[in-house]
C-alpha cells in the first residue's frame, strides 16, 4: 500500500480497526483482506445471500484515499486526533 509511504511507521492497527467496523456494519464474515499497491482488496460473504446461482461473496476495492477518511473518521469517533498522512 502507498497509504503508509513517508510515515515513521506503518500502524497496521488503525487501519484493520477502521476494516473491523466496515466488515462489522455490513455482517460480513469468511473475510479475505489483500494488500495491493493501491490499497485493499475485501471480500467478505453475506449472510443473507443464500439462493442456488447466487454469489454469497462481495468484493470490494478499498483504495488508500478510502483507507484515510475511515481511519480519520475512527480516530474522529473515539476522540483522537486523527494520524497525519503524507502524500
């Protein structure tokens, strides 16, 4: 991911958090995360989606620019300050 280029450090933990409430919000589970150059691949299957033919697995692009506002917004929500992130 280019999310963490520049920073001292890579805090996966603000990041999977911020993952954590999304899979949480929409009820995913059997939950697959990658790590791509430019962000995140989810996938994550639905519980409701249990018809013959239909794909129980939804699957999503989370970009680096995605992954800053939910972290910004966590950080937000708890009361912290939000981390800074160079470009």
């Amino acid at each position: 991911m280019k999310l963490f280029r520049g920073l001292e450090k890579t805090d996966y933990q603000d990041v999977l958090r911020a993952i954590g409430l999304y899979i949480d919000e929409h009820g995913y589970t059997d939950v697959r995360i990658i790590e791509i150059e430019d962000g995140l691949v989810l996938q994550g299957r639905v519980r409701e989606k249990k018809e013959i033919g239909t794909s129980s697995y939804e699957t999503f692009l989370i970009t680096d620019d995605d992954l800053k506002e939910m972290v910004r917004t966590a950080a937000e929500r708890r009361g912290q300050k939000p981390p800074s992130f160079t470009q």
